[in-house]
C-alpha cells in the first residue's frame, strides 16, 4: 500500500460548495493539511484553460474531484446534454491538468449509477462495463466511466497515483431539495414535512415503491474518501457504500416516523422506478479497513434537523 501522508500537503477539493466537497473540507479540517479552495466564480471547471491557470497558481499536492453536475432520476432524464458534457468536461479539464502540473495525487469520484441496469446484487467493482446501463442515468454514468478511465490511464501511461471510489446513493447537509432535480430521500423529506405540516392525507411518491436502494450519508463517504486518499494506490476503483439497502417505500416510511407523520402513500406510477436495485459490494473498503458508521435511521434523523434548520435559504423550498 502506497500511503500518502496528508501532513502539510495542499489538498484542492473541486466542488467544495456541493454536498460531498463541503464534507470533504469538514473531514479534512481535521487533519493538519491546508485545503485549497476557489472563490466562487473564478474556476469554471468546464473550461480548459480556466481549470489549468487554476491548478498552475495553486499548486496543489492533491486533488479531490467532487465537482459534477448531478440530479435525480427527472433531471438526469431530462437534461442529457448537460450530464453528459459538464462531467465530462469537469473531469478531463482536472485530470488532464493535473498531470500537466506534476500534480501526482488525485480521488476521483463517481457514482454506483456506473454499474449495469441488470448487474448481480451486491455489486463488486468488477461488474463495471458487463452490460447494458439503466437508461434514465446512462450520460451520467458513460461520464463517470470515462472518469475511471482516464484515472486509469493516466496512470498507465504516466505513471500518475490518480484512483477512483465510487459512492452509493448520498444524503446528508448541504444536499439538494428541489423537488424538480433532486434524488429521493432529500425529496420524500420535503413532500412528508409539507403534508405534515399542511396536514394533508397523502404523499406522492414516484414509482411503485419496490425499487430498493443504498443510502450513505455524505459525512461518512467523506471519511471514506479522506481514508482513500491516504492509503490506497491502485487502478481498480473502489465501492463505498453501506452494503445494505432498503426499498423506496421502506425510506418513506422512515422518513415519516422521523417527521412524525401519519398519512399514506400514493404511488405514482406514471413517473419511472430507474434501476430495480442499487446495492454496492463493500468488501474491498472492508479489507483495506474502512466501513460506514452512521446507521440510516439516525442519519435521516439529523439530515432532518439539518433541513430544518437551512429550508429557508433552500431553493426551490418553500
Ligand atoms: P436513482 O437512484 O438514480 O434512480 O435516482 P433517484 O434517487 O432520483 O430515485 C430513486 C428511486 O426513488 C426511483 O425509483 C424514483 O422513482 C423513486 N422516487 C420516489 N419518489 C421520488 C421523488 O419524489 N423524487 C425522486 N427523485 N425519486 C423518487
């Protein structure tokens, strides 16, 4: 195992203001590392030349790539474009400049939407490129595999210690609630506050509920990200997840006891359920010695608080 100690290093987290980058520089704050950040407006990540004056006056030591246009199962579906080339722009734009820069560390990080629609449960890291991709997130995820790959060769060809860790489904602070472009749980935690608080009967939910799916929270993919960053070397990326899942309409209901709300579900089956199952194989986090702590029952607790305490600065949140 490589190692690579943090100590005095200059760490550049791309996508800081987001939900996993804002985690990142949490986790960071507590190791003695400085942690580069851009002012918002200077670095547009989709440009080239933005990006590589960026990195040239900087100079980092390491780069974490937490910067992508992400969105729920809508947004992805809807705006393929924008998925397709921002990732792809934000990733070869850091990766490529990165290099150029002598910049030889670098986490980039993806998504378990890589993986195929139909690919074995739990799946393993190797189950990447056997088949078909579900097609509600396939510019995303054709985005993130392009990632990995250039991870994997630059490190090829150049020699670069660039990895790749691909996060489960997120939630957490700092997580987005629009209704419009948002993933599930952020979104079931507005619908079930509203009807609670408007007291309504019934909360729609998309889909027919049997859809299941892995939630980490975004303080712990941190963590995993940091522990990443400081002890694995190797071109094969790595799952990190919870190894366990839950359905749509079990979040739900998890959601409304945390919220206190008594009503039903409505299953809206017009809108579609995406994949049928989205559960990560952690084993290889496992025996490199990590795993997820936070138990989602208390992680949607204190996500709740969160958006409690923030909803009125949220946008699209009334
Ligand atoms: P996915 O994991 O890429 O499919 O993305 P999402 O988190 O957006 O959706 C996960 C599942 O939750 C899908 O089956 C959705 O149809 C379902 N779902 C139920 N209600 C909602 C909702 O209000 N918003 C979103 N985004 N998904 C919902």
């Amino acid at each position: 195992m490589a190692g690579f100690d943090l100590k005095g290093k200059r760490i550049w987290v791309a996508g800081d203001r987001g939900m996993v980058g804002s985690a990142v520089v949490r986790r960071l704050a507590t190791e003695s590392c400085e942690i580069v950040t851009a002012v918002r407006g200077r670095v547009d990540l989709r440009r080239q030349d933005s990006v590589e004056r960026f990195i040239a006056d900087e100079k980092p030591d390491a780069i974490v790539v937490a910067a992508a246009k992400v969105g729920g199962i809508l947004a992805n579906d809807t705006r393929p474009a924008e998925f397709l080339y921002d990732n792809l722009m934000i990733e070869a734009n850091i990766i490529h400049a990165a290099h150029q820069n002598d910049v030889n560390r670098l986490v980039f990080l993806g998504s378990s939407c890589i993986y195929p629609k139909f690919a074995p449960q739990p799946m393993t890291e190797d189950a990447l490129l056997t088949g078909p991709l579900e097609s509600t997130n396939e510019w995303y995820a054709i985005a993130k595999i392009a990632g990995i790959k250039l991870c994997q060769a630059y490190r090829k060809q150049y020699g670069r210690d660039y990895v790749s860790a691909m996060p489960t489904n997120l939630y957490g602070p700092n997580d987005n609630f629009d209704l419009q472009s948002s993933h599930v749980l952020p979104a079931l935690m507005v619908k079930i506050h509203d009807a609670h608080a408007s007291g309504a009967p019934t909360v729609p939910v998309w889909g027919t509920g049997t859809p299941r799916r892995e939630f980490l929270h975004v303080d712990d993919c941190a963590d995993g990200i940091v522990f990443i960053m400081k002890s694995y070397s190797g071109a094969e990326h790595l799952n990190l997840g919870t190894g366990v899942d839950v359905s749509i309409r079990e979040l739900a209901e998890s959601i409304a006891r945390t919220v206190g709300y008594r009503g039903e579900f409505v299953f809206d089956t017009s809108k579609p359920d995406g994949t049928p199952r989205k559960l990560m194989n952690v084993d290889r986090m496992k025996a490199l010695g990590w795993q997820a702590r936070i138990p989602l029952d208390d992680g949607i607790r204190t996500t709740y608080q969160w958006f409690l305490e923030n909803r009125r600065a949220l946008r699209g949140v009334a």
